[in-house]
C-alpha cells in the first residue's frame, strides 16, 4: 500500500485533517490487536499531532473540572503530554514494519519525537510550563516512564540542544518537595531518567521515594497512599507499576556500573515489587465483570483505563500472576475498551478526550482534573508494546475469570498472600 492510498483510506484517524470520529463498526471488525491500535491512536493523535505541530494551545479548548482550584490552568497542556507518552511509549518502541499498524505507529512516533523538541523550545508557543507550580513534577514523570519504557525510540533520536532541555527541566524539577504520598515516586522516577542516561541525578530522592513506599505496604497486594488507605485505584494509576520500574532501572544501572558487585539487596527488592504487583494485578483483572464493567470507585476514577495499569504493566513484562493467562487479560480488557468507548461524549466533537468516566460526566471531576488528566487512560494499552508474534496477542480467546465464575465453570479460588 503506498502512502497516498494508505492516507486516503484511513483520513479519519486524521492524518490530513484532526477529524477524529470513531467509527465502530469497523473498529468492531478488526483484530482484537488492531482495535487496541487504532483507538490508541485515536486518543494520541491530537495532543501528540497538535504539540508536533506547534499548535497545541492554539487549537485545544481545555476543559476543567467544575470544582478546578486555583492552580494554573496551564499545566493542562503538560499533563496531557506527559500522559499520553507514557501510554504510547511501549508500543513506539516497536521497530517499523509495512502494516496498518505499523503506519499509524510510524506517525505517532514521528509527531511525538516534535512534540517532545516543542514541549522544551523557550520560543515554541507551546513550550510547557516546567519551572511554574508543582504539578510540573507529575507530568514530567510520566515523561521521563516514558523515557525509560522506550530509549531507543523517544530518547536516542533527539538532538543533543532537546536533550540538554530536556535534562535541564528535568534537573530544576528539585524545586518541588513532593508531599507524603505517591508524589516522591515522580521524584524517583525523573531522578532514575537521569541516572540512567548518566547523568548527576539526586540518588537520595531514589532512594526515599523507594524506600517511603516500601514503608507503606500493608499487606496482600496493596499499598498505603502516605500514611493513610485509600481505597482507589492510586495503586494502579501510580504505585506498584512506577516502583517496579524505578527499582528495575535502578538495578540495571547498578549492574552496569558493577557488573562484578553484589546486587542482590536491590535485585530481591526488585523482585518482591514484581510479586506485589503481580497480586495487585490479580485483583484487577478479578473487577473485570462478564459483562465488560469494573467499579467506578475513589479518587481520579476519569482516568478511565489507567485503573488496569498494574495488570497491562505485568503483561508488558511478562509477568502476569500464576492462572491468569494472557488471553483472558487481552479478552477482557478488550470488552472493557469496547464497552467504554462507545459511550457518546467519550470524546469532544475535536477528538479530544472529556472528563468522565464511560461518557462525558463532568460532575465526577476532582478538583485537580482537567481534560488533559484524561489521558492517563492510555497506560491501559501498554501491552501493545508486545510484539504480534506474542502469545497475548496468539492465544486462543479465553474467559476472564468473573465470566467463568458467573457461567458456573471452574475458576481459580483466591486467596491472601503473604509478601
């Protein structure tokens, strides 16, 4: 397929204009896999599209929640960024290939690399507001997750001016003192960015994000958010999916630099992370019903799919937990999306992504949302990050296990950990 045909038969994932309605009953007919693709895009293509271009503020009318404080409202065009890097970045990382999916990666790649040189341009009109409130620091790292989950495709290409920008906002993020919650993981994680691309980054921010979570650990999966429980969704949206990789890369460094040091201390802490993560995971993909809905329930619950992160992390990695195999993941997420995103005012009349949940429902905002918050959503599509040849993508469909249980079929029984 040339590039003229391939542009004019996919125009409405917007590649000459930012028309991005949803068809669904073609979206209905692909392959689990290219659905997954093709809405993930759909979500990216704007923010991503649009900071590449240099017209992100120019063309997006942000919208807040009804309580918003009194924070600048600037920090929306950040968040939306540093959100959809994060969820795309896996699948970016994939190398190219003459495919459907292969093109619609390629363009995203290539409007993320501008977006990423624009975000820290002093003379782009859509250079982001780093040095000005703290919700810089949240944003940042995701970008810098971003980063991490994909070098080779997000980092190594850009220019060495990007790149010392990019390490510059990154460095004066040290303003911010994170508060006594999940916050000192985005001081962790933007330190363990810089760390690994040898540069001077603040070991102790590392070291007392990781070890104040580790603080927090309460028992059979589950993490306190400081020194109170929330019952949420903070777990997933941000705990157990950051430390892994904060510790992951943190290791990794280490063995580099000592490659005949003893690294066990970090490596079992790594480890006991993972089985954490994975017993959280258990528990999510447990909240997926027959019917393809999971509890709307605590804190920032717009941020729709990022509720499964902990489960499309630990399939990214493969480490799904033990009875629970891909297919029933890629099944049962894919019936959550399908469900999720044929709800009407999901999307704007621009494409853009709405405060809500299934639908435009303003009023569930947090005093904190704006739309660009919306776009952690994309974190629920990390195991796109998995080559097609991947048995998540192979397997054989399967039941989830509330179907099973719900069916009268054998499932796996449940039962508390102890790590």
């Amino acid at each position: 397929m040339n590039r003229r045909h391939f542009i004019q038969k996919n125009a409405f994932w917007g590649f000459g204009t930012l028309s991005l309605s949803l068809p669904t009953s073609q979206l209905k007919a692909d392959t689990p896999r290219l659905y997954w693709a093709k809405l993930l895009y759909k979500i990216a293509w704007p923010v991503l599209k649009n900071l590449g271009d240099e017209t992100l503020v120019k063309n997006w009318k942000v919208e807040y929640s009804p309580n918003w404080d009194n924070r600048n409202p600037q920090v929306a065009y950040l968040e939306a960024y540093g959100r959809t890097m994060v969820g795309v970045a896996p699948w970016l990382g994939l190398p190219d290939e003459a495919t459907e999916e292969g093109q619609l990666r390629k363009q995203l790649r290539e409007a993320a690399l501008k977006s990423i040189k624009n975000s820290v341009n002093p003379s782009s009109p859509d250079y982001m507001l780093w040095r000005k409130e703290g919700q810089t620091l949240v944003d940042a790292a995701f970008l810098a997750q971003a980063f991490l989950k994909a070098p080779h495709a997000l980092w190594e290409p850009l220019d060495d001016i990007t790149k010392k920008r990019v390490i510059e906002e990154f460095t004066l993020l040290r303003r911010v003192v994170p508060p006594n919650n999940n916050w000192v993981l985005f001081a962790a994680i933007v330190e363990a960015f810089l760390l690994l691309i040898g540069e001077n980054a603040d070991r102790y921010r590392i070291e007392f994000g990781v070890r104040k979570i580790e603080e927090w650990y309460v028992g059979d999966g589950w993490f306190k958010d400081g020194e109170v429980f929330h019952t949420d969704y903070y777990n997933s949206f941000v705990i157990q999916p950051m430390l892994v990789d904060v510790l992951k890369t943190w290791l990794d460094v280490s063995k580099r630099q000592s490659p005949n040091g003893s690294h066990r201390a970090l490596q079992e802490r790594y480890e006991r992370a993972v089985k954490r993560m994975q017993r959280h995971a258990d528990f999510l993909e447990r909240l997926i019903s027959p019917e393809g809905t999971f509890p709307a329930f605590g804190r920032s619950v717009t941020y729709r799919l990022a509720a499964f992160q902990s489960l499309t992390h630990a399939a990214l990695i493969h480490q799904l937990p033990e009875g629970v195999s891909p297919a029933q993941v890629r099944c049962a997420l894919t019936t959550v999306m399908k469900r999720m995103f044929a709800q009407a005012g999901i999307f704007d009349k621009e494409g853009w992504l709405t405060l809500g949940f299934a639908g435009h429902q303003p009023n569930i905002a947090d005093y904190y949302s704006n739309a660009g918050s919306m776009y952690l959503t994309t974190l629920g599509f990390l195991p796109l990050g998995l080559p097609a040849n991947d048995p998540f993508w192979t397997e054989a469909d399967a039941e989830w296990t509330q179907q099973k249980a719900w069916s009268g079929k054998p499932f796996k029984k449940d039962g508390a950990v102890n790590y």
